[in-house]
C-alpha cells in the first residue's frame, strides 16, 4: 500500500498509520506550524521493506516530523526533509530489533543499506533539532544527518544504544562559505558497543561534538571507529568517549582555524586502543588522551602546529599495567611554529599496578618547534624509552609532578630506562633537567647554540 499527501496551507497536519511490509508514505507540506506523524511498526506481521519520504517546505517556524518504524524493523527507509525555517524538529526511530539479518526486498523499498535500516535527515535553516533512534539490540543500521544553512544552535542526535552492532551514523553540520555558529552534534553508541562508525562534520564556529562508546551493561566497547572534524570556524570543542572495557578502538579529532579543545578517552581495560589528534591554524589549542587504568598496546598522537601568535597546550596520559605480557604503549606529541607551547606525557604510576604487574615497554617521543616552549615528561616503570627535541629559544625540559615527584625535573622511575634529549637554539638558552631512579638507567642531553645551563 502506498499512501501520498500534499498540504498548501497553514498549520497542516499529516498522520499515516501503516501495519505490515512494503508500505510506502510520502506527505508533502508547505507553509509554517506544519505536522507530520508517520507510523509504520509491527502489528502481527513482518515489519520490513518499509518506506517514508516526507518533505517540508516551510515559510515560517516549529515545523515538526515525526517517523516511526519500530519492533523488528529490518530494511526499512525513512527520510525527512525540512527546508528553510527555524526551530524545526525531526524525530525518526526504528528501535527494538532493528536490522540485522534481514532479507533484502529486490525493490525500491529495499533499505540502501542492505539488510539493516537507512534514515537519513536533511534540515537547511537555523535552530533546527534532529533526533534519530536505532536502540535496542540495533544491528547494521545506518543513520545520516544533514543540516545546513545560516544562523545558530542546530542540534543532532543519533543514538544506537544497547547491544549496538556494526551500525555507521554521521551527522554533517553547516556548509562551505555559510555563516554558521554554535550547533551541537552527538552520536551514542553505548552498552555492548562494537564495531561500529561514527563520524561528525562541523563546518562551524563555537561547535560542539561528542561521540560516546561506552559500556555501562557489563559487556564491552570493541572494534569501534570515532571521528570528528572541526573546520572554517574557533572555538570548537572535540571529546570522544571509548570506555569501560575499550579496545581495538580508533578515535580521531582534526581541527583547523584555531581556538579548539579536544579531549579523547579511552579508559578501563584499555588495550590495542588508536586516538589520533591533529590541530592547525590561528589561535591557541588545547588537546588530551587518556588511556588509562589496565592499558597496554595503546598509540597516542598529538600534532599541533599554530602561527606565532598560538599557544597550544597537549597532555596525553597512559597509566596503570595490563597484565597480559604484552608489549607498552606509545605516546608521541608534535607541536610545531608558536611560541609559549606546553607538551606533557605521563606514562605509569608507582603504586597503581594491576595484577601485580608494572608498566613497561612504553615509548614517549615529544617534538616542539618555536621557543619559550616546555616540554613535560613523567615515566614509571621499566624498559621505557622518551625523546625530546626542542628546537628554538628559550625551551624547557622538566617533569609534571606527577606521583609528587619534583616538576623540575623530567622523571624516569624503573630499571633499564633511556632518555634522550636534544636542544638547538640560536638565541636564548634552552634548560633540561632529569631525574632518574633506579638500575641501568640512561640519559643522554645534547644541547647546540648559545650557551646552555
């Protein structure tokens, strides 16, 4: 059955109730205060290959579309478009069982996404909400947000919670060229997370982003992909959220313009977990990893570069032994141009061993070109190994006193650590000082230019 209607007026009001497989519904509005409610759910039949299409074309506000396609929904399409206006609001949900393994409908009707379900959401206007549900045992879903336009404070949210599998959301906000600021985006795959996609685009000023994988079910967050990208606009704020039984996870932040914050955590049984995150442009970043409490195997990147004028700042900690024998984590920060920039790895902790084992085998590598930067390094354990490079004038190697270790003085606790440290300098001294306790500890300092301390 296939169900069409087109309203001309003012304050229309569309409502579909459809039971059963391969339903079609397409209303079509024009005009302010508009409503839209489609519902195609299960009811004593299948509930697949089902299809809704509704367009508002608004010439005023709080136009609103709701889409349901719940219980047992598999290889259903739902889209929703809304043009022009402000405070409009789309809701689409296909919960409960949805997707998964499916028959594919050799039809029109069959979802693009194969055998699970594809939504997508397309808003141009300001002040705009979009709410996509794919919940409860969600399998091979797909759910795509679109919203663009000029003016402030669109909002996105796609959550794909409980027993969330291979599913793939991405939410685009703002467009080349358009002046648009403060819209917020955030993606929930939580609650035995795995394998599945999330990506958030912001072509904006003052956004926010937020990606959860999280487990807070007992099980785990496996396999998961993150990232987000922050551009033509300051004030971004990034975080990435991979926790409570994390790893074999990707999360990656970029940002350019400047003025940005991003924050990733991949905490608690962390193992084999990759953050990436990379910062340019005007302005001052401030950029943090966590992966801590049981990490092993884990990889941290930071790379800032900034023009003269940029301060950034970059923290990535890596705490707390995984006690499976395997080999240490990698923490490497590069910062680049700028001056006055702060680089700061911490890696290990006395007293906080898991399992009675100790961290080991861990690499830091900080690299910073500019002058009056500092660079901040703190390891406990043993067999790590840390290089610093400084290039510029007035630099500084000390530690982050963590563990009330002395913050003077870079830190290395253990047997059989290397530290290498190298400053070059045309102008201003540059300082380093270490600090290490332990057996067969080593620490190389070669510093070129002008007097050094």
């Amino acid at each position: 059955m296939a169900f069409a209607a087109a309203g001309f007026a003012q304050s229309n009001q569309a409502t579909v109730n459809q039971v059963g497989e391969q339903q079609t519904a397409a209303p079509t509005q024009t005009g302010n205060s508009q409503v839209v409610n489609i519902s195609q759910n299960e009811g004593g039949s299948e509930n697949y290959g089902n299809r809704a299409v509704t367009v508002q074309n608004a010439s005023g506000g709080t136009n609103t579309i709701t889409v349901s396609q719940d219980n047992g929904s598999k290889a259903n399409r739902a889209g929703v478009t809304q043009q022009n206006g402000t405070d409009n609001t789309a809701t689409v949900s296909q919960s409960n069982n949805s997707g998964g393994n499916a028959n594919v409908v050799a039809d029109d009707n069959a979802a693009a996404s194969g055998d699970g379900n594809f939504m997508g959401i397309l808003q141009d206007g300001s002040s705009n909400d979009a709410t996509v549900n794919q919940n409860a045992n969600s399998v091979r879903n797909q759910a795509t947000v679109f919203q663009y336009g000029v003016g402030t404070g669109n909002g996105a949210t796609v959550n794909q919670n409980n027993g969330s599998t291979a599913n793939i959301a991405t939410v685009n906000q703002g467009a080349s060229g358009a002046t648009v600021s403060d819209n917020v985006a955030t993606i929930n795959q939580s609650n035995n997370s795995t394998e599945n996609e999330a990506s958030i685009t912001q072509l904006t000023s003052g956004a926010e982003a937020t990606i959860n994988q999280i487990d807070n079910s007992g099980g785990a967050g496996i396999g998961n992909e993150a990232s987000i990208s922050q551009a033509s606009g300051a004030s971004g704020a990034a975080t990435i959220n991979q926790t409570n039984i994390s790893y074999n996870n990707l999360a990656a932040v970029q940002q350019s313009t400047g003025g940005h914050t991003a924050t990733i955590n991949q905490t608690t049984n962390s193992h084999d977990n990759q953050a990436f995150v990379n910062q340019f442009g005007a302005g001052s970043d401030q950029a943090t990893i966590d992966q801590v409490y049981e990490t092993a195997n884990n990889t941290a990147t930071i790379n800032q570069e900034a023009t003269l004028s940029g301060i950034n700042t970059a923290k990535i900690t890596q705490q707390s032994a995984y006690n499976d024998g395997n080999g240490g984590n990698q923490a490497t920060i590069n910062q680049r141009n700028g001056s006055g920039n702060t680089a700061e790895i911490v890696q290990g902790k006395v007293g906080e061993a898991i399992g009675g084992d100790i961290a080991s085998g861990n690499v830091a590598t900080l690299t910073q070109d500019g002058s009056s930067n500092t660079a901040k390094l703190y390891q406990a354990g043993d067999l790590h190994e840390a290089t610093i490079t400084q290039t510029g004038n007035g630099n500084v190697v000390q530690g982050t006193g963590e563990n009330s270790t002395d913050p003077t003085f870079a830190t290395q606790l253990g047997v059989d650590n290397t530290l290498t440290i190298s400053q070059t300098n045309n102008g201003a001294a540059n300082t380093a000082s270490v600090y290490q306790n332990g057996t067969g500890n080593t620490a190389t300092i070669t510093q070129t230019g002008v007097p050094n301390p």
